[in-house]
C-alpha cells in the first residue's frame, strides 16, 4: 500500500508526555491508516533546529505534511477523534463524515 | 441643545471608562505570570505577551503570523513540554479558552510554568523513595510527640503500619522503663541537637523489646523554627546479640588463657623441682663418687647434669615467650637508639675486648610498651653481637627506612656469620635454630619472641641475609 499520510510528531526527550504521546499517535494512526502512513518522530532536544525552523513551542505538536493541507496540533493525543479531526482528517463514523476544525472547537469550548 | 451637550459629556465619560478599561486588562495581559497566546481560529499565532517570551526563551515577532497549531486539551488543563532553546526543557500546564480576538473568533492559550514545581516533585519523590527503599525506620512527628509519617521500614521495625500509628503519641513505642529518656530528647530536640546514633531499646507491637540506634534531627520551617523531628530507627538487635557472644568468645579466651599462665607457672615449678634434683645428685655422686667411676661414668654423669641444665633453660626460655604474648600493653614514646646503647653497652661489659664498629641513628622514637621493645632490641643486638663474634671486623647497625607512605622500616643489621635464605621462614619458629649450640650457644627463642612482641604491636617482621655476608632484620610497629 502506498503511503498516503506523512506525518511529524516533535517530542522533548523521553519525558512520560513525550512517550505517552508516540504511544498513543502510534495507536491512531494505526488503527486509522495501517500500512499507509509514515510518522517521523522529532526529538527537538536532539535537534533544535528542526524544531526552530518548525517554530515549535511546545512538544508533543503532531504536524500532518500530507495530504494537504499541513496541519497541526499540539497537546493531549489521547482523543482518536479528536486528533483526526485537529489534522482536518475526516473520519467516517456510523457512515457520517465529522466536521472539521469547527466541530473540535465547539468541543473545546464545551 | 443642553441634551446635545449633556449626550457628548456622556461619550467623553464613557470613553474614559473604555480606556481605563482597556488599560487594566492590558496590564493584566501584560504583567501575568503566564504565557498568553492567542491565535485565530486555524490556530495561527496573533500576539505572544512578554511572560511567554519568557516562558519559550524567544521573540514574540518572530511567531506572530506562524502555525501555532489546535491545543488539544482533555479535561481542564494538558501538560505540554516546554522547548526553549538554548535552556532545559520546561514543563508547562495549558489551558485553551474560545474567545474573541478583534472582533474574530480565536483562541486564547495560557501556559502555566510548572517546571520548577515539577523538579521539587521529582525530588521529593526520590526523596520519598530513598526513605520507603531503606530498611531502617523512618518516622516524622511533631513537637508534641505526635507520629506524622511512618515509612514501611518502620512497619518492619516495630511491627506497626503507618494507619495505626500516624497521629498517635511516638511514647507508644517506649519500653515501660524509660519514660525519663524521652523527656530528654525533647529538650535536645527542641534545642536543634542533631543526635546521632543513640542506641537505646524500643517495644514492638507484640511486646518485643529490641535494640535500636536512633539519628533524631530537628524539621525546620523557612524561618528556622523547629516544627518536629525525624527519627531514624537502626535495628541493632542481632548486632547486640553477635555482641555478647563475641565478648562471651573474648572472656572464654581471657579465662582459658589465664588458666593457662597458672599452668605455666605450676608446670615450671614441678618440672624445675626434679630437674634441680637430676642436677644436684649428678654433682653429689660426681663430687664424692668420682674415685668410684671410669672415665665414662663421669662423663656420662656431666652429660646427664648438662642436659638437665639445657632442659631448665628451655623452660625459662618458654615461660618468658608466653609472658611476651601476655603482658599487658602500656603504649608511649620509646627511643629505639637509646634502648640499642643500653644494650650493647652491657653486651661490651660482658666481652670488653671485643672490637665492634657500631651506627646507631639517632632519632629513632617510636610508639608502643618500652619494656617490650627493650626486650626486642636486646633479641635482635644479642643475636648481632653473637653471630659477628667471629668476624674480626664486625660491625652492627640500627636504623630506621622511610618508606613512600611515611612510614617507617626499623632494621638491626650486622657483617657476621649470616644465614641462607632458603631458610628464612625456620628463624622466627621456637626452638628451630640454623647453627649448632657449638658454632653458637643458643636455643633458638628469640626471634619467636621478637615476632611475637612486634605482631602485639601491629607490627611485621622479616629478615634477609646472607651465609657469611651478615644478616638484616627488619621490622615495622603498625599504626
């Protein structure tokens, strides 16, 4: 299977946030788009400039690159849904495509 | 025209307001602990204020306009990790409202930094590990007694856990009868005294009376105010126990080794009665039978008067080994050199017409028993002063080697008959000699009592020679 969606999480170290973080966006995408996606995961203690140039502030942030367009989060990856919809990743549940950014903010705001 | 007029009055005071307004929230915004972002709705950055230039270690112009990304927050707060560069990473708690933001939707993101809070926890919980990891009892009250932490050495230790304890008087783990003792702990404690490995008996849960060790310090508050005390608890019961059998041990031996020198002293006294009796009837029957006996009988009769001879000196020689091994050790000053010219001034007394070179190093003080260093001295400058009495040049010296650790090597040396290495191990064993009576009298104690005397001091000897070429023995006095 060609690989669809190209991703990037930064990371600090091996802080309990940091592994909790891969753990979980590993668990997502799997489920999500096994055998399609490639998640490069950044330390940015390793490599501060990457994440200077990425203007990251604070880790974990997950930057979709593809498909288009680049999309970011940053904080708790915990929610499946929520992180699909925050990378403007449609997800199909019971048949009905979710809404967008719209949609998480309403959430947030909850 | 007045409405007119009074209605402008009205939006000058309204405009006031506005502004004064405005200011207090800008300098809320401006003067806050925390990093404020905000950003629009696509989660692109609109203003930074100075504290998450702080926060982040980096310029607010440099982020405006970029991609701050959708704060994803589960519950109330989410822990991020901070990156600044240049510096440590931080760790900050973010919270994301919807607001709005010039007249758009946006959001504002407050970053609270928790970093130095979070390495006092981390510490604290190392701390807290140390304590639960140790087997000793660790327990924390306050000034009036009152048990306010108990860690799981203490369940093991006292047999309590810390819910049946935690908020009870510390006294319940006194033994009945030392209620005075902990009335003086108080007082050192509340004087700051740090007390340190106190040993005293504590009472189990079942009853047990144990021995323990205690280190009490003082709980301080910022202004240095005692507030309690920690009181870590050794269990030294089996220590004590190994205690009182080793001083049983060592009082066995002391008793077994008295009996012994009473043995000693009899068998000395019974044996020397019949030896001096071989002796004196050998005389007798020597003296007034002697027209009686061959030239044979006589001689075996002096053979029989030597060998009773020999066997009184080899119990005199006996005795004085077992009193070097026992007598009690009174440490002070000693000056070697001037033990070495007492010594071979008697031995020049005895042979005045011998001539001997001797070196004697002056500023040989040493510490340990003087009557048993005399007694080493007089061995090893006897042992000299023999075995050069056929050396027509002899020489005998007495020094001392420095050695890289400061410490020294004392040494007797001498030009005379000397002795084959291969044989070195024999000449500190009782009544193991390497010449005949005849080449030089002697019944080889001596050395076993030079050894014996060194090794009571801590101390190594050893010696190195050569047949015909002297010998050297050296020796070292511990410490």
């Amino acid at each position: 299977m060609a690989v669809k969606y190209v991703l990037k999480l930064y990371v600090t170290g091996v802080t309990s946030r940091s592994q909790a973080a891969l753990k979980n966006i590993e668990k997502i995408l799997s489920e999500a788009y096994k055998g399609a996606y490639s998640l490069r995961v950044i330390d940015v203690m390793k490599h501060p400039k990457l994440a200077e140039d990425d203007k990251i502030l604070a880790t974990p942030t997950l930057i979709k690159i593809l498909p288009p367009p680049v999309a970011r989060i940053i904080g708790d990856l915990m929610d499946k849904e929520k992180v699909l919809l925050g990378l403007d990743l449609v997800v199909v549940r019971g048949g009905a495509a979710l809404g967008k950014l719209g949609k998480i903010n309403e959430e947030i705001s909850q | 025209m007045k409405k007119l007029a009074n209605k402008a009055g009205q939006y000058e005071i309204d405009l006031q307001a506005l502004k004064e307004s405005e200011a207090r929230f800008r300098s809320i915004v401006l003067w806050s602990p925390d990093a404020i972002i905000v950003t629009d709705a696509k989660g692109k950055i609109e203003y930074m204020n100075p504290a998450a230039e702080r926060v982040f270690n980096r310029k607010m112009e440099s982020f405006v306009g970029k991609d701050f990304g959708l704060p994803l927050v589960d519950g109330k707060s989410t822990e991020v990790d901070i990156f600044r560069p240049g510096k440590d990473p931080g760790v900050g708690d973010m919270y994301v409202v919807e607001a709005e933001w010039l007249n758009k939707k946006a959001r504002i993101i407050t970053i609270h930094d928790i970093t130095e809070r979070r390495k006092l926890e981390k510490a604290q919980s190392q701390l807290a590990a140390i304590v639960e990891s140790t087997d000793d009892a660790v327990i924390g009250k306050d000034l009036e007694g009152t048990i306010v932490s108990w860690n799981s050495g203490a369940e093991v230790v006292y047999g309590y856990n810390a819910k049946e304890v935690i908020g009870k008087s510390i006294s319940l783990l006194m033994p009945p009868v030392h209620p005075d003792e902990y009335k003086e702990f108080l007082t050192k404690k509340s004087s700051g005294e740090l007390i340190k490995n106190y040993e005293t008996q504590r009472r189990r849960k079942d009853g047990q009376i144990i021995d323990v060790s205690l280190t009490i310090s003082p709980f301080k508050d910022t202004s240095g105010k005692i507030t309690g005390g920690s009181i870590i608890a050794r269990d030294i019961t089996e220590k004590k126990k190994l205690e009182k059998v080793v001083v049983k041990a060592r009082d066995a031996a002391e008793a077994a080794n008295k009996e012994l020198e009473a043995f000693s002293y009899s068998v000395s006294h019974d044996l020397r009665a019949p030896l001096r009796s071989l002796d004196g009837f050998s005389q007798v029957l020597f003296e007034d039978y002697a027209n009686q006996l061959d030239e044979q009988g006589k001689d075996y009769l002096q053979r029989i008067r030597k060998a009773s001879q020999h066997m009184a000196e080899l119990i005199d020689a006996l005795l004085m080994l077992s009193r070097m091994g026992r007598k009690e050790m009174h440490y002070e000053t000693v000056d070697l050199n001037t033990l070495a010219q007492a010594t071979l001034a008697e031995l020049r007394q005895t042979q005045p017409k011998r001539q001997i070179e001797f070196v004697i190093e002056e500023g040989l003080a040493v510490q340990g028993d003087s009557q048993l260093l005399r007694v080493v001295m007089e061995n090893l400058l006897n042992n000299a002063w023999k075995y050069t009495g056929k050396q027509p040049e002899a020489r005998i010296g007495v020094g001392a080697l420095r050695q890289g650790d400061g410490k020294r090597t004392y040494f007797v040396c001498d030009n005379g008959a000397g002795f084959d290495m291969a044989f070195a191990d024999k000449l500190f064993k009782a009544f193991q000699r390497l010449h005949t009576p005849n080449e030089f009298p002697g019944i080889g104690i001596g050395l076993a009592t030079v050894q014996r005397i060194i090794h009571r001091h801590g101390g190594r000897v050893w010696a190195e020679g050569e047949v015909e070429k002297g010998a050297t023995f050296y020796f070292t006095l511990g410490g």
